[in-house]
C-alpha cells in the first residue's frame, strides 16, 4: 500500500514520501572518516579506536549492572516495609519489584547473546 504525501498542516507545505537512503545522505553520515595522524598506521588508529569502544562498552556494562543491583536493594527495602506494615503505598512496592525483574530479564538475555556470540567466535576459529 502506498503513502500518500502529508498535505500540509497548520500551514505547513507537502511533504512527499521519501524512504531513507544511503544516497540521500552526506558522504560523512554513510562513511565516516577517523582521522589518522600523518606517518601513523590505519590499522593501529582502528585498534585504538576498538581499543576505546570496548572500554567504554565495559564501563556502561558495568554501569548498567550497579543500577540493577540498586533497583534490586530498593525492590527488597520497599518489600519488607510492605510486608511489616511501614509502606504507604503497595504500588510502589509492586512497581519496584517488576522494573528490578524487567532489568534482570533483560541483563540474562544480554549474558545468554553474549555467551552464545563467543561460542560462535570459538567454533570458527576451531
């Protein structure tokens, strides 16, 4: 089914239908350059670059597993406040338990792709 041009809208003109392309992109958007220091290696300057994205892919990794034990610790405090009587609000309770479950469903799924890419990895080179 084809889209149809958007009429114009609180005095705005048409807009006709586009789908997004390489093409319709500048060079620096589909491609983008590092520079590279003169009389230095390429393939050193994209060591160091991976270099610098698997550090900070470590750091917000480990980030991200702070918070969760975080939104666990408050999970558990507003729990035992709802089981002993002290919480206002059950909803907040049964709010905290369910984030601190999504997040850890979500931190497995990540473990169990992760896990699953290096076997790959160690397949291939086998």
């Amino acid at each position: 089914m084809p889209i149809d041009s958007i009429g114009a809208l609180s005095g705005l003109p048409a807009v006709a239908p586009t789908s997004p392309t390489s093409a319709a992109l500048p060079a620096a958007v589909v491609a983008p350059s590092l520079p590279v220091p003169a009389g230095a290696d390429p393939a050193s300057a994209a060591d160091a670059v991976s270099g610098a994205q698997a550090a900070n892919f470590g750091t917000a990794l480990a980030g991200q597993v702070d918070a969760l034990q975080a939104m666990q610790g408050e999970r558990d405090t507003l729990s035992l406040q709802a089981v002993t009587g002290d919480l206002q609000d059950i909803h907040e309770a049964t709010i905290a338990a369910a984030e601190a479950s999504a997040t850890m469903d979500l931190m497995v799924a990540l473990r169990n792709t992760s896990l699953q890419a290096f076997n790959e990895l160690m397949r291939i080179q086998a």
